[in-house]
C-alpha cells in the first residue's frame, strides 16, 4: 500500500514509518518543518510538507494516489488551546475533507482511551479530548473507510505485540501502537467502521482485533 502519515514525525509516526516499510509498504510523510526531512527519510519515506492550517484544497493533491491515510498528529503538549482546537479538531477535519477530495477512502485515526466518556477526560487535558471528540465523531459520518484506535497511556516500552481491548485503564507502548495501526491497514474487512480502544495485555493484535468484532 501507499500510506500517507499525517504527523509522522512525532514518536508513534517515526515508529510507525519503521514498520510499514519493514513490511514492504511505500510511505509519504506528512511533516511541518523542512528540518524533519533527512530524519524521515532516513526510516525510509519520503517527506513532503503538510500544514494542517492549510484548506482541503489546498491539502487533497498531496494525497493523491495514496490508498490509505493515518492521522497521528498533535499539537503537543507545550502549545495552548487555541492550537488543540485547530489541529487536533480542525485539522484533522481538514484531513478528512481533504481525503474525500482527493478519493482516498481508508483513513485511520489515533485517538485516546475515554474520549468517548466525558465523565473520564483528566481535568489537566479536557481540551484535547473535546478536541478528540468532536474529531472521532466526525469522522464517523465522514463517509470515509475508517478506523479510530484509542489507546491508554503511551509509554516508551519495547513492543509486546500484546493487548487487552475495552480495558478500565493502563498503559500501551508506543511501539504497540503503531503496530495497531499497521494490523488495522493490513485487515480492513475486520477493522473498517470499528473503534478500538486498547492497552497492552495478552492477545495479539489481530487476535484482540476478531474477538472484539
């Protein structure tokens, strides 16, 4: 497949990159800053610049001839609210109606455990998960081939290739995470219109995936 990864240059991105490629897949890069370039393209993909500010129009060539998009962008904790809401909600909107455009039908979305549960939002965050969920609902009418991914905690632990859906908490490496994505992609039939929210455990990944369907 040609994967087109909406903010791949952050932890899960990077990590992402290494195992589509690893599995023989071809991926563009979404980046912001021309700086990122030689570090991505190093994991193997090729980078373009991509500006979740721009319009639809604007985005939608850059993701011509893709089969597929992930959006795992964030505007990062060190950022005010005002960048939340315009590109962990409006941006990722944007994607969505830039990938309608552009014909892409599969797009896959990584949100967070409990987004959809307003009484469990931390009180420290509550703008990104009403970011994130305004974001998920959209995408859900979007009328896109989707998937939203709601992982717990994130850590930097190695991979386990392990987890428990629908948990009541915890923590789920990163690397996990991005094996999530990759699974999802490789089996649409088994994830397409699906949400799942996920930490490590003890199924593997497409098999916690068809227990959970």
């Amino acid at each position: 497949m040609r994967i087109f990864v909406i903010g791949a240059h952050g932890n899960v991105g990077q990590l992402l990159i290494s195992q589509l490629v690893a599995a023989g897949h071809t991926v563009t890069a979404g980046i912001r800053v021309e700086q990122q370039t030689d570090e991505l393209t190093q994991l193997g993909a090729t980078p373009v610049l991509f500006d979740l500010t721009k319009q639809p129009k604007a985005l939608a060539p850059l993701f011509a001839d893709h089969d597929a998009i992930v959006f795992t962008a964030g505007s990062g904790g060190k950022t005010g609210d005002d960048q939340t809401l315009l590109v962990d909600l409006d941006g990722a909107v944007k994607s969505m109606a830039a990938a309608k455009i552009a014909e892409v039908s599969r797009y896959v979305m990584v949100s967070a455990l409990f987004v959809e549960d307003r009484t469990k939002w931390p009180e420290s965050i509550k703008p990104y998960y009403a970011a994130k969920y305004y974001a998920d609902h959209w995408l859900e009418f979007s009328g896109l081939d989707w998937t939203i991914l709601r992982p717990g905690t994130l850590t930097n632990d190695e991979a386990t290739g392990l987890v428990t859906m629908q948990p009541s908490g915890g923590q789920v490496a990163r690397a996990d995470v991005a094996a999530m994505i990759c699974t999802v992609l490789e089996h649409p039939t088994e994830t397409i219109h699906k949400k799942f929210s996920f930490v490590n455990g003890d199924l593997p990944l497409i098999d916690a995936i068809k227990k959970a369907d």
